[in-house]
C-alpha cells in the first residue's frame, strides 16, 4: 500500500496489516493456481509446464499496461514508483544462484511457503535451505560486500536505455510476451508429460 | 477462440494506444486552487521579522534563508546564511533538494515581499512544504529590524519591549550605521552547502 503508508494517510501498523492480508490472499491465489507444486514450477525448466512463465509475464503486462494508463490519466506520477535500484554484478550472481536453486528445489521463495502450508515436506526442507542461505549471506557480508555494491547503475528502465517512450516499449513487450506465450504452448505439446 | 488469441485482442491495441499517446511527464499540482486561495488568504505563508531576526542571532540550524533576487542584487547584500536561488532559476533541478525537504524551515525573502510570494505559491503548488516568505521583505528589515525608530513616550509596554529587541538584534547582526557600509562591502559569509536529502523511503516488493 505504497502511496498511503509514505504519504502518512495510514500507519505503519495498518500497512503491516494490510500486507498482512495482502499476504493471505496472494498464498491463497498461489497455492489455488497449483503454484505449490514443486513439480508444475520445474516444469518451466523442462518445458512440460509453462504456466510460471505465463503467470508472471501476464502479471508484469497487467501492471505495466495499469500504471501507464494511470500515469495518462493522470492518477499516478510515476516518479514516485519505486523502481528496485539495480546493482548489476550482484543482480546477475544473484539470479543465478536463484536460479538454480529453483531448478534444484523446485520452489521459488514465495511458493515454497505455500507449498509447506499445505504439508508439503520438500517445501519445508527449501525452507530451511532458504534460512541457511540467508544466515550465511549475512555472516559472510563483509566477504562479499564489494561484489553485493559493485556496478551500481541507480533505477534504468529500458525504455530509456532504448531510448522509446514507455508507451512504445510497452506494445513492444506485448508483442514479444504474446510470441513467448505462443512458443511456451508449443512446448507443452512438444515435452507432454501426462502425469506430475 | 483459443485463450492466447482473447488475450492478445485485449492487450494488442491497449499497447498500441499507449504507443500513439504522448507520454504523460507533467507533476500533478498537489493544491487546488482553493486550497491555495485558503493558505493565501490565512497568511499562513508569512514569517515576521523578529522570529527570523532572532533565529539568525541565535544560530538556530533550523533556519535557511533563501534570497531570490538576482545574484548580482545578492552579492551586494544578503542576509547571514543565506543561499541564493533567483525567482527565475527557481525550477532547476539544481535547487529541487533545498526547495523540497522536511528538515530545514526555507524563508523566501526579496526587497518586497512580491517576488518572495511567487516562489512560496509555486513551491507550494509543487506541494512542497516547509517554505515560508520574510514579511515585508528587505524593505521592513532594514527599517524596522536594523534601523529601529524609538515608540513615543506614551506608546505601550508592548512597543517598547519590540524596540529593544530590535535594537539589540539590529547591533547583533550589524545594523544601524553600519549598514551602509555592509552593502558596498561583498558580504563574505560562508555559503551553506545544499546537502541533498534522502528521499523517503518507498515500499518495496519482491517474489
């Protein structure tokens, strides 16, 4: 609840809350959606289930296509959106590691809450991988401090780096999502597993 | 029709519509112009003379004067401590960190208060907070703060407890005969360093 917890209309306490039950229901939608299966999210890997893929692209086109709107509208000033600030070596590091815990584990860290909400004993083993990754991030911080900071590039966004309006990367970021849906429903066919 | 065919009707021509439409770069204005006419009409904006005269005597950090008049008009005379942002040159970026802050207490000050008034309503048409204007300018400074006229005999306690103030702020911040003699000379005073200000910080998100 962004623009209400910085513009001091709600209470830091009510924002907690309200990510609280913000929360809840994005478990709630996951775990309904079948994003508790450990077996459905590898499936992005291996190409038999691709509905990660279509899941989150569609999510980031909904937001994309609602905030340019708002800003045309004039609901929304998008320089008061927060942009993650990218710090390059340690987004790509980072992104690897991720990845290939994903690929090991099978769970991504939202979903594997979900998982082990419902019983699910790998879920809870990614858990616990996941506190020991964060324990030893940090006792190790000052080891890989350096590397966490380097490249600092502030906010970019393509469009800029492109040199497009928001407005032209937008139709371009639809055409190649609508493209990569179209190649992901090929792969199910192709990589088919009955049952998982 | 196949899912992916329905969402590409939907999402293909929103994107090209955001395609065609000029991008939207203005900053909505945070006051209507009642609200303004509200503040105006409360003089909300106005900070006397003698609060600014004894938070300069007194060093009081949380004060910043902004002189914005033009630099040559500023470098003849200026008040201690005060930076220079011209009416003109108001919005630049180069400014945007002093203007917008919730820390320091900004007072505008001109030889009127005219060109003062104009950067308080636009900064507050921004939706900046924290700027004030000197009342009577430079104007009411120099004749009631620095050159102090002494009440007649029969004015009230009041009148004469504000003239010693201001005889005593008017010798600590140079004034009286000497005032002249400060405006030919270039006041030397050290120009505070705009520090930047963090901007608050904004909720983040993640998977």
């Amino acid at each position: 609840m962004g623009p209400l917890a910085i513009n001091e209309i709600i209470s830091e306490n009510t924002n907690l809350f309200l990510a609280f039950i913000i929360g809840i229901a994005f478990g709630f939608v996951l775990e309904s959606s079948g994003f508790s299966s450990s077996r459905k999210l590898a499936g992005v890997f291996y190409g038999y289930d691709m509905v990660v893929l279509k899941v989150f692209f569609t999510g980031a086109i909904t937001a994309m296509l609602g905030l340019l709107f708002f800003s045309l509208f004039g609901w929304v000033d998008l320089n008061l959106i927060y942009v993650n600030p990218t710090y390059l070596t340690s987004a790509i590091v980072g992104g690897v590691i991720m990845g290939a815990g994903f690929i090991m584990g099978g769970y991504c860290p939202g979903t594997s809450f979900c998982g082990a909400s419902i019983g699910k004993i790998d879920a809870m083993i990614f858990i616990v991988g996941l506190f020991i990754g964060v324990a030893v991030f940090g006792a190790g911080y000052d080891w890989w401090d350096n590397m966490y900071m380097a490249k600092f590039l502030g906010s970019p966004k393509i469009s800029e780096s492109l040199g497009l309006t928001d407005g032209v990367f937008a139709i371009v970021l639809i055409v190649i999502a609508l493209g990569m849906f179209f190649v992901a429903e090929w792969a199910e066919k192709k990589f088919a597993r009955k049952e998982y | 029709m196949k899912p992916l065919t329905r969402l590409a009707i939907f999402i293909v021509p929103l994107g090209l519509i955001l395609a065609a439409v000029p991008q939207n770069t203005t900053n909505p204005y945070k006051l209507t112009a009642t609200q303004l006419l509200e503040e105006v009409n409360t003089r909300t904006q106005f900070v006397s003379p003698e609060t600014v005269a004894d938070m300069i005597v007194n060093k009081d950090p949380v004060l910043q004067l902004i002189d914005v008049r033009s630099q040559d008009e500023f470098e003849n005379y200026s008040l201690p401590g005060a930076i220079n942002i011209p009416v003109a040159d108001l919005l630049s970026d180069q400014y945007a960190d002093a203007l917008n802050q919730d820390v320091k207490m900004n007072v505008f000050y001109s030889n009127g208060t005219l060109h003062a008034n104009e950067a308080w309503m636009i900064t507050r048409q921004l939706g900046y907070g924290n700027n004030y204007v000197l009342e009577g300018g430079l104007n009411y400074w120099f004749e009631n703060i620095l050159n102090p006229q002494k009440p007649s005999s029969t004015s009230s306690d009041e009148e004469f407890a504000k003239y010693d103030f201001r005889r005593a702020a008017s010798q600590a911040l140079g004034g009286g005969s000497l005032v002249e003699q400060q405006a030919n000379t270039k006041t030397a005073s050290p120009k505070p360093v705009i520090k930047s200000i963090p901007k608050k910080k904004k909720a983040a998100g993640g998977c």
